[in-house]
C-alpha cells in the first residue's frame, strides 16, 4: 500500500474534503438525508487529523463512508416503498449517493494519500462514470462502472490513486467495473468493441481534471462516432435479436426478465443509445425535438420507462442481489410492494403481470416507430440484380411500397373509410408484406373510427372474417391488430383478455397470446405441416367441415377468462352475441356457443378420466351428440392444448385424445350399445391367444380364465402379454416387475405381478415417488387366484421416458422399497419438496365423489396442490381407510394436479352414503395439509 506523500502532511486547519457536486433537489428523499456531506466529511477528518498510515485512514474513510452508504440506502429504500411508483427519483437517488461515495474516495486519494502540490501535464487524472451509471440510472444492486482517464501513460502518482480509491470502493462493497484509459485508447477500443464504445457513449464526468474529461467528449464525436451510425445500428439491433432469442424470443414469457427480456428497459436503452449516437440527443425528450417521437410517444416512453425502473428497483430490494427476472415468488412481492391488491376475482399479481405486458408491448410499439424513422434515412441499398429481378406484388389503389413494407399513398384518403382500417391488415395478407409502421400510427391514433356502425357492418364483417379464413396466415394480421389495438376496437369483450397473465405454471402465455397460439395451430393444421404429428386433426380438417364456426370458436374459447365466473360459461354467454355481430347465422351461433361452453370437455374426459371404462365413452359420445361436432371440439382441443406452451402437447396426451375421438365416433356411427365390457373383454382374450401363440391351450386357458372381465378392458394386449409372462411361475412371496419404455406414450410403463393385500397400491405408488418417478396414469386389478397386476406409466422430472440408462438403478430402488429395506412413510419426507420460486401459488383444494361416471366404482377427483409426495399420501390414507384402488388417472397442469381414483369400498361397493363420502374427504384434507406442511418445511 502506497503510503501519504511524505512532502505533504495532512494538517487539520485545512479543509481537505470538500465535494464539488451540487445537493439535488429531484431526488426521491431530501439530498442531506441520503448522504450528509457536511457531517460525514468532518467525521472523517477528525478522525484523521494527523494521521500518516495510510491503512488507518483507509480503515477511518470506509467506516464513515460504509455507514453513510448503507443509512443513504435505507432512507432511499424507505421512500421508495412509501412511493412505490417514483422511479426516476429512486435511480437519480441512487446515482446521487454513488457520486458522494466516488468524489469522497476521490478526495481521499488525491489530497489526503497522495497529495500532490505542483502536478506535472502527465500527472492528471478524470474519473468518468460509464453506461448506466454515466447514465445516472442506478437500481439498489446496480454495477458502478469506472473510467479513469490519463492523458498519457499511467504514472506511479495515477496509478496510486486509482489504487487507493478503488480499495476504498471494494472495501464499501461496491461492485466497481473499472478500466484506465488514454484518449487514444479510448477511441481505440471503441472502434474495435461495440460494447465499448457504447460505454462510452454514456460517459459522464464525476471528480478531478475537467479539460480532459471535455477532450474526450470533443475526439470521441470527431473520431469515433461520426460517420458511423450504420455500422452501430445494425450492431445494436443484431445484438438486440441475439438478447430477444436468448430470453424465449416473446414478450409474453411467464416469468420475464425486466431488464434483458423483449420489451424489456434494455430495449428502451438501445434505443435511446441508437437515437444519441444518430442524432446526437442528450434526453428522450429531445427525440420530440428532432421529429422521431410525437409528444404522445414520449409520454408513452415515460410511463414505460419509469414502470419497469420501479419494477427493477423493488425486484433488487425484494432479492437483495441484482436480480433481473422476475420469478413466480418475485412477482407476488413486487405486486405487493407496488401497491395491487386482489380485485374483480383476479389477484394482485395477475392485474400487475397484465400491466407489465401492457409497458413491455408499447416499448416494443416505440421500438418499431423508431426504427422506421431511421430506416427513412439510414435505408440499405439492395443489390442491383435483386431490384431488377425481384417482383414486387401488384398494390390495391391507396397504397405504395416504402422501404419494402405496405405503405398508404395519402393518410388522409385512407381516413375517409372506416373500413380501410381492416383492409390495411387484409392487404398486408394478400401481398405478404409487412405494414409500414407510419400506417400503423395512423390506425393506432385513430382507433375511435371503429364504432357500433362499423362493427355491425356486413363489409366489415366480410374482412374480419376473411383475415382468418381466407389468406392462410391469420396469427400475422391477429397479433399486428391485438398489438395496435384493432382486435379489441372491433371485438370490445376481447379487450379484458390483453395482457392478461394467467398466473400458474402451466399457461406460458397471457390469455390473449394464448388464442393467438391456438389461431396459428390450427392454421398450420390446414396447411398440412402437422399431419405427421396430429394425422386425425388434419383428416377432419380436410373434410366437409364449417371452418367459419372453428375458427371463430378458437377465437372465442377463453374471452371469459379474467372474472369471478366459470370463464367456459361466462365465454358461452359472451360468444352468444358476439358470434351474430360477425355474420354467424342463428345455428352457427349455436355450435360456437356450444364449444365454448364445452372446450374442456374433450380435454377433462381424456385426462381425468379412465377412457378404457366404457362408461366414460358412453357418457362422452351423449355429451357431443353427433359427429360433427365431435370433428369440431376435437381440433379446438388439440389447439387449445398445443397453445398453452411449447412443450405442453406430448405423445401421452396425444394418445389420449386420439382413442377418445375414435371410440367416441365409433359409438356414434355405430350406436352406443355397442360399447360393452363383454365385447372388449372378447377382443382382448382373442388377440392374447394370438400374441401366445407359443402357448399351450391349457396354458392360455388358465391364464384367459385367472382374470376378471375389468383386467381385460383396462390394459392393451402389450401388457396383457407382460403380466401373462410375470404370472405363469410366480411364486406366492415374490414381487415380478418388468419396465419397458412405452415410446407412445412418451412414458415408462412400469408392470408389477404380486400376491394381493390391503395397501398394495400405496406400497407402489411410493416406491417410484422415491426414484422421483411421476406417476401420469396408474392402474391395478385383482385376480381370482389372488394376485395384483399394476401398470404404472411413470416420467422423469422433465416429463420424458427414463432413459434405458436409468432403469437399472430404478429396478434397484423398487425391489428395495417393496422388499422393506427402505421405508417410503420415512424415506420419502426427503424428496417431498416445493422450490422456492413455486410456492407463491395458491392451489384451493377440491374433493368431489362421481357414482355416475362408471358402472362399478366410485370415481374420487382430489384437484390440489402438486408435490412429488402427494400420490402416496392419498393412496395410504385409501389404504388406511380399507378404500380399494382399482385406477389412477394423473392430469398434471403446472403446479396444479388432478388425481383421479377409482375405487370401491372393501366390500367391493361403491361409496354412496353421505357420511362415509364425508369421513373419507376430511381423511384427504388432512393427508394433503399435513404433507404440504411437511414439503414447506422441508
């Protein structure tokens, strides 16, 4: 450590520290009780009041400096959550306390440690804020980002300066990003490192020699920035799309990261650096100014801006690091924070969630308006050959190309039509072009043409309809109209859907990005590039089918999402009157209202239910009525599915919907009678006898007569094989298991053959829970010798069959935990865990008793809280209960599970009685709560 300058004793009677910086008067708290610069700086210098050892005075400056700083970030902290929307005043608070910290260690160095009476021309030095601290945009956790600037080579007098001061800001806990620079190395390196130089676009002055700080303001512009706009913009735009591709690629990512994520305050910043570097604008509001942003525009940039500044600010509170994304805990505290409360059947975090989308969507808006201002004049010169050669669309009289995008020829004719507010999103699809953002400004601000008159016009009716009928690629002009605000002018009840977070694990999307997703599905099954995937999707779309009413359905499906009520009903209702306003006749109207009340339908049967009882088909197939409306909610459905998120449609569900559709059409082509257990049961043993053709008849006669007529209809053939094969030499105190991966179903089918007793259901369900198995379907029966055969489809944690690499280990953990060498009830409270980020969500639970569903059980529905334990705690609390378990039907929906038993009593009734329903339902909460508690805890 540099010791003080020997020449130069620090004497009291002189004022060593003194700040340069002003008191601010825009700052979220009064500038003294940030930071006292009056009383902090005589703490100082009577504590060091003839002192010489420089680690002494190191240890006096940071001790009064630490305890400034953090009562600063307290009393900024407090103000905030006082005024939890006062974002400029909280960043330019932040700044303003850095600075007090920064010049404080400056003056500490310069005139304390290393003083320096009569400096040479080498032996000066600037100390510089870059990128967003230059800014003067700091959140509580915010990076400081240092240049110090010398004129020539660094000289031992700098070079224990900058030491020194930055031993003072590490020891504060500063997280200092530093660099010490020439001029010339400067310009240097920014002509060589866009990061760099947009750093150094944001400099600002803080402490020490002036002139240089002004000479590098004067050569960067003269020699780095000038004549250099295009190379910059492309960089920070290509830079831009690697950001937005890393993030997801949507604005509407469930769990957004405020600073990096699309629409995003990075995008607000690139923008702004854009429009410094091309127009050389100090301020936003100077882009007014220079004929980028009209005053609306900048009043938009603001709210953004300032919105997701306060978003920041409580996020880095709230985590007490510099946390960016905001997580499913995060988000409920910040709503907190911010203010919202529960409102309307929705809660806070919902209503925040939808305001943030809200921002980000007019950040993304802005962005396109400026980056149409600059292509105007920064506009890139196509090849020669390609503007001979490519051929344009021929355009529709009243429109033009500008720049390659759909453009008007005269705003003011287009004004004089209503109408031609949908005919820009129409000819947009007919040409493939994009839509100029000018035109979109003019649509956006003029919204109030679309009226009564022109929503009920047949014409306009014609249009709306043709965008998503006629072109081929409705998503495009949907999201283009959802995001000007088009969509919900011309459809008023689709306005409460915008932005609307569903907040939950298993919708990726807000509700109205969601039906965007859906449009688009069912698009590209008409095109023909899902068949592969969804073959009976595509069959029925290329049939005789009323694509008016799916098309307008899908559109419809969630519109009542947001309100107390059953959004399917609430929907129904609204599709009633909405469905006639665009052009549907009166039984159109009827289909539509019909699928929107029953778009879960298809969906709960298939994934709640046991569709291999024929009981559930019946009731199913009496639900739909004919075929054609079978064709219908089975597309909605899929789309419905496949549009919650990207990775939501899986083979298991596909499986699952497909044999529901076949059997369902089945029965209604061929009359409901024909579902029976006699006539499955027949099929099944003949196409057993088949697969063991190797068998004698003896052998298959006793295997074929062993079961009950529930075996023969609950398993394929693939599994009656197995058990067959696990059966025919078991002996009595053994357990025979095989696994196999069911690549169908995109599982691990797990088959168990055990001598039968009470529990025994439990006794499984627990040992895949501890090989952190997830059980998505489950099913045991018993024979008339006394053996239990189970099937248990099984996930890892990522939803995906066990790789044949882990299967040994599974077979390991299951002979251990059924042999009794690992208790589950003990082993399990280790794995039965909630992450941290899940556990903001509320999941009520609900216990429903069905003696309709199936002919021989009671069906059991436990719609609850999801945790790797919960299985087994149902099934032991049945089991203790002397319920027997005949099936489990699993349907997972994020951190939401509904477990579906069929079962009866064990005198082999099922549960009709009031009180015995009753008794059983407190036994299912208390399982639930006590084990819920436990994961919480654990």
């Amino acid at each position: 450590m540099t010791l003080p300058h020997p020449n130069s004793p620090a004497q009291a009677s002189e004022p060593k520290l003194q700040l340069s910086l002003l008191a601010r008067d825009d700052l979220i708290a009064p500038a003294q009780g940030i930071f006292d610069r009056a009383e902090v700086l005589g703490a100082i210098e009577h504590d060091i009041e003839g002192t010489r050892d420089a680690m002494a005075i190191r240890k006096a400056v940071v001790t009064h400096l630490g305890a400034a700083r953090e009562a600063g970030m307290d009393v900024i902290a407090d103000a905030l959550r006082a005024a939890p929307f006062a974002a400029r005043p909280m960043t330019r608070s932040y700044t303003y306390l850095t600075d007090c910290l920064i010049e404080t260690a400056f003056l500490v160095a310069t005139r304390i440690l290393h003083p320096l009476p009569n400096p040479t021309e080498q032996e000066r030095i600037a100390v510089i804020a870059v990128g967003g601290y230059g800014r003067g945009e700091m959140a509580p956790q915010s990076d400081v980002d240092l240049l110090f600037l010398t004129p020539y080579k660094v000289t031992p007098w700098a070079e224990s300066v900058i030491e020194s001061m930055l031993y003072i800001l590490w020891d504060l806990r500063l997280k200092v990003g530093q660099a010490t620079r020439t001029i010339r190395e400067c310009i240097r390196l920014g002509g060589e490192d866009f990061t760099i130089r947009t750093a150094m676009l944001e400099h600002r002055f803080l402490s020490g020699d002036k002139p240089l700080a002004e000479a590098l303001e004067a050569r960067l512009w003269d020699e780095l920035f000038a004549g250099s706009s295009r190379e910059f913009i492309e960089a920070k735009l290509e830079e831009r799309d690697l950001r937005h591709e890393k993030q997801g690629g949507q604005r509407y990512v469930v769990e957004p990261n405020v600073k990096e994520g699309k629409g995003g305050l990075r995008d607000l910043q690139s923008l702004f650096w854009i429009a410094k570097y091309v127009h050389g604008v100090q301020d936003v509001a100077d882009l007014v100014t220079v004929g980028v942003f009209t005053d609306e525009d900048f009043a938009t940039f603001e709210d953004a801006e300032s919105f997701l500044w306060a978003v920041r600010g409580h996020l880095h509170l709230i985590a007490r690091r510099p946390m960016e994304q905001l997580t499913f805990d995060l988000q409920v505290e910040v709503a907190a924070q911010m203010g919202y409360v529960d409102a309307r059947g929705r809660r806070a975090v919902e209503i925040f969630m939808q305001d943030f989308f809200r921002h980000a969507t007019a950040v993304g808006d802005l962005t396109r308006i400026f980056l149409t201002k600059l292509e105007a004049i920064h506009v890139k010169s196509e090849p020669l050959l390609e503007r001979i050669f490519r051929r344009r669309p021929r355009m529709k009289q009243g429109y033009q190309v500008v720049h390659g995008r759909l453009a008007l020829t005269d705003p003011d004719v287009f004004l004089q039509d209503k109408l031609n507010i949908l005919r820009l999103f129409e000819e947009g699809l007919r040409t493939g072009m994009l839509i100029h953002p000018d035109a979109m400004l003019l649509v956006k601000a003029n919204l109030d043409l679309i009226d009564d008159a022109m929503r009920n016009d047949p014409e306009a009716r014609r249009i709306f309809l043709d965008l998503m009928l006629k072109h081929g690629n409705p998503e495009r002009a949907l999201r283009r109209m959802n995001e000007l605000g088009v969509l919900s002018a011309f459809i008023p009840e689709f306005e409460p859907i915008v932005a609307m977070m569903q907040f939950n694990m298993y919708h990726h999307y807000t509700v109205d990005e969601h039906t965007i997703q859906c449009i688009r599905n069912l698009a590209q099954i008409e095109r023909g590039e899902l068949e592969d995937e969804l073959p009976i999707s595509t069959e029925i779309l290329t049939k005789d089918i009323n694509r008016k009413v799916l098309y307008v359905a899908m559109l419809l499906h969630d519109i009542g999402k947001g309100r107390p009520e059953d959004h399917s009903i609430l929907g129904a209702q609204i599709a009633r009157k909405v469905a006639p306003r665009l052009g549907l006749s009166k039984a159109e109207t009827e289909t539509v209202d019909w699928l929107v009340r029953y778009h879960l339908l298809m969906s709960d049967m298939a994934q709640k239910r046991d569709i291999s009882d024929p009981r559930t088909v019946r009731d199913f197939a009496k639900a739909v009525q004919n075929v054609k409306r079978l064709d219908l909610l089975t597309v909605l459905t899929v789309c419905d599915i496949r549009g919650v998120g990207p990775n939501t449609w899986n083979n298991w569900k596909a499986v699952l919907i497909r044999a529901l559709y076949r059997q369902t059409r089945y029965a209604l082509e061929n009359g409901l009678e024909d579902l029976n257990r006699e006539q499955r049961g027949t099929d099944a043993k003949r196409a057993l006898r088949e697969a063991l053709a190797d068998w004698s008849k003896k052998a298959l006669k006793a295997e074929t007569a062993r079961h009950y007529p529930p075996y023969w209809q609950g398993f394929h053939v693939t599994a009656h094989v197995i058990f067959a094969n696990l059966l025919r030499d078991i002996e009595d105190d053994k357990i025979a298991f095989d696994i196999h991966p069911d690549e169908d179903r995109d599982a691990t089918r797990v088959c168990f053959a055990l001598a039968d007793h009470p529990g025994i259901f439990s006794r499984l369900a627990g040992a895949l829970a501890l090989v952190g198995a997830n059980v998505v379907d489950a099913r045991t029966f018993t024979s008339k010798d006394g053996y239990a055969t189970a099937a248990f489809w099984i996930q890892d944690g990522e939803g995906s069959p066990y790789e044949d690499t882990r299967i040994a280990r599974l077979k390991q953990m299951i002979d251990k935990t059924l042999s009794g060498e690992v208790v589950a009830t003990e082993a399990i409270k280790n794995r039965d865990k909630i992450k941290k980020r899940e556990r903001a969500f509320r999941v009520p639970t609900h216990i429903t008793f069905d003696n309709e569903g199936s002919e021989i059980y009671t069906i059991i529905e436990v719609d609850t809280r999801d945790r790797p334990g919960l299985l087994y705690d149902l099934t032991r609390c049945m089991a203790s209960m002397n319920v027997y378990i005949s099936s489990a039907v699993i349907a997972t929906y994020g951190e939401q599970v509904v477990d579906t038993f069929y079962v009866k009593d064990m005198f082999g009734l099922k549960f009709y009685t009031a009180s015995k329903q009753r008794t059983l339902e407190k036994k299912l909460r208390d399982a639930i709560s006590e084990g819920a508690e436990r994961a919480r805890l654990s």
